[in-house]
C-alpha cells in the first residue's frame, strides 16, 4: 500500500528539524493553530503528499493548485497541514509515510497538536492545556516548564499514530491537547495549544491575530470539520471524554 | 489495477496536440462543451477507452456501438468526452491512463472544462468564468487574455486529477471554471466556457447553436446528469461553493 | 478472476458456427427466445459453466443435475442460456469467458438477443424490434433484410458486454432488441424477437406455442425475472429508456 | 483461499467408505438427520475443520471443546454434520475442501439430505420425500427401490455444491429432499428422510426416539435455525418453491 | 495478514510461565479480572501489539503512551489484556498471533477468563463458575479441585479462540466462565471467575477491593463495554444463552 503514497519535495528540506504536526482532528484545533504557525512565521511550502488513498482534491491558492496535505518549513521547522480530512482507512499509511519521511530527514522532535473534546466547552473562558511525551524525561522537562500533564486518556487518530510511530522510531514526540468543541472549529483552543508551545520551544507566535479572526475561521472551516467528523465517527473517535479501564 | 484499463486507438492519433477533457461534473458544463466542439469541429473518434472498471454499457450511435469514453480528435486537437459518468472507485486510475496516454503522445497542453455551483445560479443571467493554471506563467497568461482568476477555491474529482496528473508529468494545464447549476445540465455555462476557451486559444467555435438547443440538451441529459450526481456525492463532492482553510 | 471460470464441454463443440446469447436481463426475453429455440430444435447440452462467481445452485431436470449456464447446439449453432441472474459483479469475466470460448471455437457470427423497455408495453399490440450491429456492412445487411435500425441508445449488461467483446475480437455481432416490459417475463416480445432472428438467418422456428404458453412462461419465470431486476439495479440499468447525451 | 481451510484428522479415516452430509439448510433437515445419525450408530469423531473462514466458535461437548464442523464415522460411513450455519461467503471453499478430502479418501458415494421448503408444510400430515442422483443409472436405482424423482427444481447452498463437486470428481451422488418448514426446525422431516435413506441404502435407524424428541430438537436448534436463515438469504435462497425456467 | 501484527517486547519475557488471557468480552469480565490481577501482583508492562489492524488508538496512562493491547508478567506469569475492544475482522490474526507468541515463549498453560451471559443476572446474588479444558485430564483436576463443568454450549471470539489455538499448538488450555451481565460491565463476576482461579492455580489475590471499586470500574468500563458490545454483535455472539444442537 505504502507505494501508493509519495512525498513529493519541492524545496530543500531541512536537516535535523522540529516536525509540527496539525491534521485535522477535534475541533480543527491543530490544523488551525499549525496553518496560523505557518503563515506567522512565514514557512515556505518544500513538499506535499500524492496519493491516491486520499480524495480526488485539488486545493486552489491564488490561482495555483495545491495537494491538500503539505509540508511547510524554514531551517529548522517543519509543518504539517492537511486542507482535507484524511479518511479514516488512509489513516496508518498516510501517518506512517509522514513519520518515515520524517525520519529520512532527521526529524529531531515531533510535536502534534489536538483537542481534547469537553461537554461543556461553551461554558469554559479559558480552555485548559495538557501534555503527554513518548517518555519520563520529556515529560518531566514538560511538567519543569509548567505543562500539565494528561494523566489518564485515550489518543485517537493523527496524534495517537503521530506518537506511536515516533516511539517506534525512538524520535522524541509530544502530544498539545487543549479542551476543545468536539465538532465545532475552535480557534480559541488553537490559540491556547500554540501558548503552550511556546513555553516548551521556542516556537512562538502572537496568536492576537488568531483570536481576532475567529468568527472567520469558524465559518471557512466549517465544510473540512463537517468531513473531519465522520473520519472521526468511522475511526470510533467518541464525543465523550473516555477514561481508560486499567483498574 | 491500470492492467485493465486499455485505450484502444483506431485513428492515427496527432502529436503535441491540445487535449481538452470534458468528463461528466458539475452541471455537465465539460461534458456538453466538449461535445458541441467535437460536433461543430466535425472531430472523427480516434480511440476509446476498454475498461471493466467502467459499467457493462455500450452506446449506440446511428445503430453502430460505441464505447462511453472516447477520445476525438484532428490533426492539432484531443477531446475527451464521457457519455457515462465515471465511476468514483475508477476516476483514479481512469484519469491517470488518460493522461499517461496524452503523455505518451505528448500533449502540450491540458484544459479541462467543468464547473462551479452556484446556489442562486436561475438568478444569474450571465454567469461568471474562472481559471486556474498550473504554473505562474501559464496563469500570468490567462489573467493577461482577460481570465478571471479562481483564487481560492476547491477542485473536485475529474478536473482535480486532470490537473494533478499533469503538474506530475510536466505538462502546462489549464482548468475552466463557469459558474452553474450543481445537478442540472448547464448548456448556458457550456457555452460561456467555450467563449473563454476562444479567449486562451485557437480552439473557437460558434456556441449559437449550443444556446438554442439547450432545452434539448437539458431534456436529454437528465439521466445522464442524475447519475453523475450520485458519483460526485461519492467523490464528496459537496453542493456547497468550500473556501478553503488555510488561514 | 478468469482462473475460477471454466467451460466444461461435455460433447463435441461445433465450430464455425453461429452463436446465440440469451441471458437473463429486460423482460427476459433473450432467455425466453433462446430457451424456445433449444426446445424447437432439440439442440443438445454441449457444454456448461463452472465457475464460483456464479451463486451455489444446481438446476434438476428429469431429477438430473445441470449448471445454470449452459450451451446448447447443434452443427452449426450454439445457444447460450442461463437459468439464473448473472451477478453483476460476474457479468464482465462471465461474458468474457463466454466470447474468449467462442472465439476458440472460431464462432462466425455473435447474435445476441433482448428487451428495451418501453413504459406503455401493456398498450403495445405488437412491439417493434431493433437492430444494431458491431460494424457498417452488417448493418447495412439488416436494413436490407428489413430490420429496423435502434439508431441511439444505450445497451447495458449482457448485450452491451457481447457487442464490446465481440468487436475486440473481430467476430461480427448482431444485437435484436424488441420493446418488452421492463420487470415482467414478456414472451410476446421474445417471440417478435425470433421473427426477426428469421429473418437475417437461417434459424427459424415456428412461435405459435410459445405465444400459446404466454401465461405458464410467465409464473414459471416470475422469480427468475425478480432475481435479474436485481442485477439490473445493480448494473444501474434503468427502467427508463434513455437517449445518449452526445451532441 | 482454500489454505486457509484444514482437515484435521483425529482418527483413521475410513477408505471407499459413503459420505453423508448434513449441513445447515432448509429447516435443519439434514443436520437433524445426521446428527441423529450420529448418536444412533455410534459413530465417533474423526476429523474437524480448521479454518479462519468459520466463525470463531467452540462447542463444548461434556465440557470438551470442538469445532463446529466435524466429520464422524466408522469402517464404511463417513458423516459430516456443522452446529454453525456455514457463513454464505465461506460456502464455496468448504464445501470444496470437504469435497477434495472426500476424493482423497476414496468416498464411493456421496448422499446429502436436506429439505424443500412448502408453504403449507403445517397442514401436511407426512411430508414427501424426493431424490435426485448425478446420473441417469443412479437415477433409475432410486426409482427402482422406490423414491420419488424430484423432476424439475433448484437446489441451493450445500446440497447444490455437494452435488456440483462430486460430478467434477466423477464421485456418484444422491440428494435426498424431504418437505419441510423453511426456517423452523423440522425433526419429522429429518425422521422421514431417514427411512428413505434406508431404502436406499443399508444405513438403517430407527427413527422413532427422533420423533419422540421433535420438541426437545426444536428449542435447542431455535438459535442455530435463526442463524442458517441468515445465510440462507445471503446465498438468495428464497422460500418460495421455485420452478427453472427452461421452456 | 500476520506480518502486519508485531508484539514488541520491553523486557525480558518469563519462559515457561502460566499465560492469563483476559481481552474484552461478555461483561468485560476476563479484562476486569486480569487487569485486577495485573495491579495486585504488580505485574510488569512486558511487551505490547503493534498492528494496523487495530483502531489508531493509542492509551494515556501517567501522561506516557501505551498501545492497548499489553502484556504483563513476572518470572511466571503471563498476562495480557487490552483496554480496547478487538474489532471482529481482527479476531482470528491477534489471538493467532498471540498464541504463536506464546507458543515462543514456551508457555505451558493457558487460561482464559470469560462471562456467560444470563438472562437474570441482576437477580443473582452468586454468580455461577464454569470451567471447561482442552483435554480430558485437565478437565479431571478441574473437578477434583471442585470446579464444575460447563458440559454444553458454545464459546465465541477470543475464549474460543485461545482454546482452539491452544489445541492446535498442544498448549493446555483452561477456560474459565462466570455468569454475567451480557453488555454491563460486571466486577462481581470477575471476583468471581479470579476466586475460581485461586482455587486451581497458585495465582491468589484477595478480590475484596475488586469488590469495593465495583461502582467505579462500572462507569470508567462504560465506554469500552459499548465499543465491546458493537464487536460482538460482528461475532454474532448474541445476547442469549445457547445450547449446541448435537442430538
């Protein structure tokens, strides 16, 4: 299967890099902060995917055509956007060819971002952050830097395969949950999740912007985060918050 | 899977000829385009698509079969036209042979005619025309032939892998995109999209009759465009007019 | 797929001759006039399909076992029949084991026979018959004989796969399409339809019984009849009758 | 496929010995049958099938496990009976693999018992018995020792593939038919099936404590009939009494 | 299929050990009762399942990331649980693989443990325990130690299985069933079945906080009772009690 999806590199990609990742998930909330990343620092697009397990898309920019999974980068960053909901059988071998080129380039950390979805996020002025890492020390050094910790929970989609391959592949990797809507783009948590990045990188943006454009985010966003809900109901990714059994 | 997909030639086919693809989409705007320059052209068919991955289906033409996918042509043009919809598990690999064997007899260039829905398109009189490239010159081009420019926007199904398949191959591609009804055959819309094919190129014909024949072809194409609406639904291709994300 | 289909031939094949193909499909009538002709003739059993695309079923006549496709003949005559809806996931290797086999038997001449429905049939004293055939001299032969032209429509399923194959390998096919219902067992087309295979042939029988058992072929082919409208839907065969598109 | 299916072998299997087969099917005729076969001859278990096609269950038997479809016997019978409807994409395979086995063994005769449904079975006081044989001398020697011929009709699902298999193999076989229910258990049925078993044949049982028992049979078979019907439906086994069409 | 299942080890397996199977089945006994055991006896994570075969899940325990599917052990002692249903297509690839890994590791005995359904569970102070093994002598000391026989009826999915891979392999095999709630998650019952455990193995805990936290398990198992359920409905492991049919 894995012949079927290629990277496609445009531009030089960089050596030893930090791999942001931020596909389409609960609430948008990584691609949304990942995309904002991307055009605030500027990152030039260096690859896309091209495959056909994903839908026959095309996104236009300014005329030009575009894959919609891309890969956007600087000297020591890479991004990684999805302008598409990965379909929930592409799922492992669209992650996995991402995490396989991530490791040909010398991918130094991971770190993906998502939401956490809460019943009563309406209700909630300030989302809460957590944190997770492949292992004790990066997860001490995220709770020295003031994150807290996911303690209990289930990973589903993107990130729980961002994190499995990465462990596999021994790349440091760590995951940015923030409480989010579960099917309604959140800017907000997106803005929260890219706080908390900076205070464990030195990733950092002004997210005033970010906040500022909400009400228009949210509506561009609502097709993608429509198509994002059903992968998410056929991946069995619940609008609850699970708790796992292990007694 | 491309081992049972073969495009049978009967005619001599030109070289470095212009392909132009009008494959059943959105109002049928490609599709009822190709075939009126096709007729008005007097274009002879030069091959046909032989696949099981399209429907057990032949089509009569004065009592002669023929097969539903099928590629006209004269000594500097390629049309390829479909009088079945293409089948959403097929598009991939019938829109990669299709251009593989364009390829092979090294088409210059690709334009692809579909359309845009537009929710209120009975108000409109005169509906728009947009274009995409899939290069900066080739869209400098068109803005300087006086091409509105798709800025932003999605393409779905046929004329995403039309213009996909080209940027891998290197072969310069341009998409038209006239405003039209999502699931009602859209001669009008035909026929503005010809007009601004005349604009880009030498390919010009006389749409008047297309204009007064459409009650024909709208009468004629029912069938045909109800199941065109049922592949695109597979495609996902939504009714709504998407922006997309990217922030 | 071909590997699981095989032709059992249980006496001497003929070869050069004409071969006759009357599958389950619009109002049966390819089956009924098919089936009255092996009876007329007393053509024999000459071989049978063996195939696992085909459901589970076995066929007892005089308490003896038979498969449910199976060809009859004489010397210089082949007739097909099936007493059992081809799946419409089987109908391509099917019909392409069934002309690969008729080429091997140097096959002169593919007749294939069948319905086109018509809305009003229970108001048609007698239905009209149309011909197509797989190349101009062949035609022209018809008209000759007096057969009406079907000068623009569509063939879908087993007439439709007998015209394609039979054209890849350069065997002349007929197809005789009289107007039938659409989902009930009409004999008095397949009747009209053997009046018309007299006429272009050497292969006459006399009709007058079969029109005389109208009602008990009926009943007897009522399920048969439901089983093949179900394939039909699943080929998108529809009840309408539908006019190509082309301009 | 057919790797994925093993005969396991517990005993010596009896040489040139005659196999009964008494599958799920039509109101568990002939799993009744010879399960009650089984229990009156003694017969012991000397085989099971292994195979990732079946469903993944265990029957426990005086708290030992087994599988599901076992093969029992002793110096001249061999019996093959399922507590599991055969799932209907599975049926091919297995009964082919129980069909090689039967070869490899030497099995001189093939009987499989079943049912045929009517519709009025509850007003039938003794449900008839027919028989169909895969050859004519065959056929004569059921008419000869009085069994009725099952003359025109479809057989479905095991008995059909039994039947099919064995005339591939050149393996003489006999399907015996009793009236029965189509989805309730029917132990009368199966008790009548038996003595014309044993007219035919020196396999004799009393069948009167079957009888004696109908109730018990039907209560414990209620779930695995449930279970049989589903496949029946997915192999299209309709049920009504079906006459072929052949005119 | 089997390449696409890993088990990677983290520590140094037991050899010879005694392997607990408790995966996700019938009121989630097996896996509250084996994960009980697992935090009394502090066990050890010593090895996970890495497959695209199950869901892209991925389980947060202290902010670390675990696959769900884990193997515990000490110097004797094997056991394996998973904190997510096993999808149903997936059944028959993971226990093979799990058994063949064992089979590696030279285990020597397995157990699994399991629920019955009962209709009136909730009016049950005591649950009954059955317990059936893979051979005779097993089945013997099972008795002797006081354990009474499940003498009829039918395992399903991953019981079934660890018997029927056990047999294959000659590993003995116990099973172990507490009556239970059919699609409530039922702490009681895994006291239960581990009491029953205790009185046939050296593997003894005291289940009196198993009992008090019965409130919580039942709402933090809620979730995975629900997805359990969906996988055993695939199964078609119905709800009632069902007894074999052999006669």
């Amino acid at each position: 299967m894995s012949e079927s999806i290629k990277i496609v590199e445009k531009k030089t990609i960089p050596s030893e890099a930090k791999m942001i990742v931020g596909l389409p998930d609960v609430g948008l909330v990584g691609l949304i902060a990942t995309s904002y990343l991307i055009s605030e620092l500027n990152l030039e697009e260096i690859a896309y995917m091209d495959s056909d397990l994903l839908p026959p898309v095309v996104v236009l920019h300014k005329g030009l055509p575009h894959a919609p999974l891309r890969f956007y980068g600087n000297k020591n960053l890479i991004a990684v956007i999805s302008e598409l909901a990965v379909p929930a059988p592409a799922i492992f071998p669209v992650m996995q060819k991402i995490m396989d080129w991530g490791q040909a380039k010398k991918v130094k950390t991971v770190v993906s971002m998502g939401g956490i979805p809460v019943e009563n996020r309406q209700s909630i002025t300030e989302p809460k952050v957590f944190g997770a890492a492949s292992n004790q020390e990066l997860l001490d050094e995220l709770t020295k830097k003031g994150v807290s910790i996911m303690n209990e929970g289930y990973m589903v989609g993107p990130q729980a395969l961002s994190m499995r391959y990465s462990i596999n592949k021994n790349i440091p990797s760590i995951a940015i949950l923030a409480q989010s809507f579960y099917n309604y783009p959140d800017p907000q948590a997106a803005a929260i999740a890219l706080k908390e990045l900076a205070k464990i990188s030195d990733v950092k943006v002004d997210v005033s912007k970010l906040l500022e454009k909400g009400e228009e985010i949210r509506l561009k966003a609502r097709d993608i985060m429509k198509r994002t809900q059903e992968e998410m109901t056929r991946m069995k990714k619940s609008q609850e918050y699970d708790l796992p059994l292990y007694v």
